[in-house]
C-alpha cells in the first residue's frame, strides 16, 4: 500500500477486463477516468502480469473491472485475500449472467472471502422506458452509508444481483417490484426465477484493515447517456465510492474485526469440540454395547458346552 498522501489505483487488465484506464477520448470510461485523475488519485495498470505481493505493494485500491474469459488462480486470490487485510482496498465490478456468462471466477474471491456473491441473473424491472419489463433500473432508495449520502437517484443497466451474507452491506438495492431472468443455455432464454423481497446491485464490506465493493453492473462507469456515469446522481455515487475506498480503516474498527474472528473461531472451536465429545460418547456406547453382546455369546457357548 502506498503511504503518500496520494493514492493509487491499479486497474488490472491481464484477464481481459473490460475496464480501462485509458485516456483516450474514443475510450467508452473516459469521463470515469478523468473523474479519477481530478480526485489526484494516481492510475496505474497492470497488462498481463500474474497479480502478486510486489505489484501491490504501493498500491491502495485495486480495481478488477469485469474480466471476461479469463480465471484468477489460487496464488493470486490469496494475494488479493492477503493485500486487502494489510489495508489495501477491492473494487470488483461484474455483469449480468456474472461468472457464469463472462466466464470468470470473481465470486472465488467475493463470496468465498467477503461474503458477497455475484448471481448469474439479470434484473429487471417496471418503468417508464418498458412497461414490460426493461434492464434499465432506477434506484432511489439508499440504505445510510459514506457511500450513499446525498443519494436520490441512480441508474444502472444490465445487472446481475448479488446475494448477501454475514457482514456485507447492502448500497444499491430494489424492491419486490423488480425480478430476475436467469440464463437458459439449452433453450437459448432468459428465464425469471423465484421472486424476492429485495435485489442488491452494489455492496461492500470491510476485511481486517482494508475494505471491498462489488458491483453487478459495469455500464455505470461508462460514457452511456442512459445509464453511465453523467447520468443523474451516478457520478456522486462513484465519488462517493472512491472516496470510501481510499480513506483508512480507523484502528478501532480494525481490532473490532480482529476480536470478532477471533470469537468466531473460539465458536467454531467449541462447536467441534462439542462434535468430537459427542462422537466419543458414541463410541463408548456402542463399545459397552459390543462388550454385553461378547459377553452374553460366551455365555451361551459356555452353556451350550455344558449341556454337551
């Protein structure tokens, strides 16, 4: 991690990630990157090496902009794991199928580690620009976070859902008047699946002393006029989420996380602990047992024998 008072963002594009710190204005994230450079973060990019402990050393935030093709491996991931809980920051970003459909293993590192999961669904909803049913979502509830303040209305297209566990907090989301489409590959369709109360689109979570958003929607960051960064509260929220990203998880909040691991596993301990007794208790049951029935068969030879 970088110790100037400027941070630095590394995009990584070695599994051909969509997202490009390019500054070329034909560049479809242009306005996303000038955005960048006028907060002074420093851009960097990594084009085809393995992510590993030097590469991220002077790195703050690491951004995995919807790779396509392309699969972290096991060395990288723990690489990823352990930068974020030195203080490093996660921004991964996916699409809508996520994995399944782009072909990645995002979620090995997500929903494995951080306790969010990218869905292999589309969401959709009622609205103006389809009454049947457009992929063009307007948010305009937030839960309080950092990351939403101020917000009143943001538009994304073409999301998968993320599924929540534990930790993890919920930042763009809608309600029961939205559904999601799964991929059929044999029938070549888009089919809904069971209805939910809610569809979180952006999430985060913090990681000993570093912290990761996810987001199912790529296009948000683009120069779309429907749904990219210009338009309505889009680029406050992304300022919003960098800003997040980049300030440092304060000590307290970093102990708090340590002592709550920690009693986790003193959970998982006694948990196991309870399992292993109950299996001697078992045990030890059926060995008195096996011990009766030995001794009730000795003694019916034995009489057996007398008789003879």
């Amino acid at each position: 991690m970088s110790f100037s008072n400027k941070s630095t963002i590394l995009f990584d594009l070695a599994h051909n990630e969509m997202l490009s710190p390019s500054n070329s204005s034909d560049n479809e994230y242009y306005d996303f990157i000038k955005l960048l450079e006028n907060l002074n973060l420093d851009l960097i990019k990594n084009d085809n090496s393995e992510l590993n402990e030097e590469l991220l050393q002077n790195v703050d935030v690491l951004i995995i902009g919807n790779p396509l093709n392309d699969f972290f491996s096991k060395t990288e991931i723990e690489t990823i794991i352990d930068f974020i809980r030195q203080g490093g920051a996660l921004l991964l970003i996916s699409e809508y199928g996520a994995d399944y459909l782009q072909k990645t293993n995002l979620n090995d590192i997500s929903a494995k580690y951080f306790d969010i999961l990218f869905e292999k669904n589309i969401i959709k909803e009622k609205n103006d620009i389809n009454e049947k049913g457009s992929s063009i979502l307007s948010i305009q509830s937030f839960p309080k976070h950092m990351i939403t303040i101020q917000m009143r209305e943001v538009i994304v297209g073409g999301a998968c859902s993320l599924l929540l566990n534990k930790n993890a907090f919920s930042l763009l989301e809608l309600d029961e008047k939205a559904w999601s489409e799964k991929y059929n590959e044999s029938r070549d369709e888009w089919a809904r699946e069971e209805k939910k109360n809610r569809y979180v689109v952006a999430a985060c979570n913090e990681f000993g002393r570093g912290k990761v958003a996810a987001i199912g929607d790529i296009d948000i960051f683009s120069n779309d006029p429907n749904f990219g960064i210009n338009k309505l509260d889009n680029r406050k929220f992304i300022t919003n989420l960098f800003n997040w990203l980049t300030k440092p998880i304060e000590d307290k909040d970093a102990i708090h996380w340590a002592l709550k691991k920690i009693g986790n596993l003193e959970f998982q301990l006694k948990n196991t602990h309870d399992k292993i007794n109950n299996i001697i208790e078992t045990l030890s049951f059926l060995e008195k047992r096996i011990s009766r029935i030995e001794s009730n068969i000795a003694l019916i030879r034995k009489d057996e024998n007398i008789r003879l």
